[in-house]
C-alpha cells in the first residue's frame, strides 16, 4: 500500500479522521521545522513501536503532547495491535529499518497534509 492509498483508506474511517493538528502543534512544527519533527517521529517509532515486545502496547501513545502522537493515532500506527489490523505488520517480531521508516513516511506525509489546510 502506497502512502497515498494508506490516508485515504485513513480517511474513510470515521475514527481515524477525526484526528486533526491543534493551533499549538502547528506552532510547534512552525517553530521546530519538519526535519526536527521527523527526528521525533523516528525516535518515538524507535523506542515505542519497533520492539518485538511493547511494554503498555496499546496505551504507549498519547493522545497528545506533540504532533507525531496524533498523527501515529490518526494513522494508525499507535500501537503494534493497530500496526497488525492496518497494515497486516505481525506482532511479536521487532519491526525493520525498512518498515520503521515506511511509518516515518507516513506519518510525516499526514503531518504535511494537516499543515496545509
């Protein structure tokens, strides 16, 4: 699945598209810049998502706090339960380069999206 194909079938839930950045995540990234925030993103995949084993899987993301948070929940990408439903990713088994960097990607092309609206 494509970036492209992944936040439309995003779109499409109602769940997931209620997420949206606040004024102050805008701020945030305005002020950081989208190289520190995808810095962010990788660290936080990194350590929260990547592990074979999640201590707290499925509460290890905040609902808020940063930017990455709400669009890992809007692309749902929060925890390694929702990595399997969506994305068909086996939970159990520590998540490659590759694949952290497709949620990096992903994750980041969401964040773009709701900063030009």
């Amino acid at each position: 699945m494509t970036v492209e194909e992944a936040l439309e079938k995003l779109g499409q839930s109602k769940f997931r598209s209620g997420f949206h950045l606040s004024d102050a995540d805008r701020s945030y990234i305005n002020e950081k810049g989208l190289e520190t925030v995808r810095v962010h993103a990788e660290d936080f995949i990194r350590k929260r998502l990547a592990p074979a084993v999640v201590p707290n899987d499925g509460r290890q993301t905040p609902m808020k706090g940063h930017p990455v948070f709400k669009a890992q929940h809007a692309c749902a990408c929060c925890c390694r339960g929702c990595l399997e439903k969506w994305y068909k990713v086996p939970q159990g088994k520590e998540l490659t380069e590759s694949q952290q960097q497709k949620i990096v990607n992903l994750l980041m092309a969401w964040i773009e999206k709701e900063t030009e609206e």
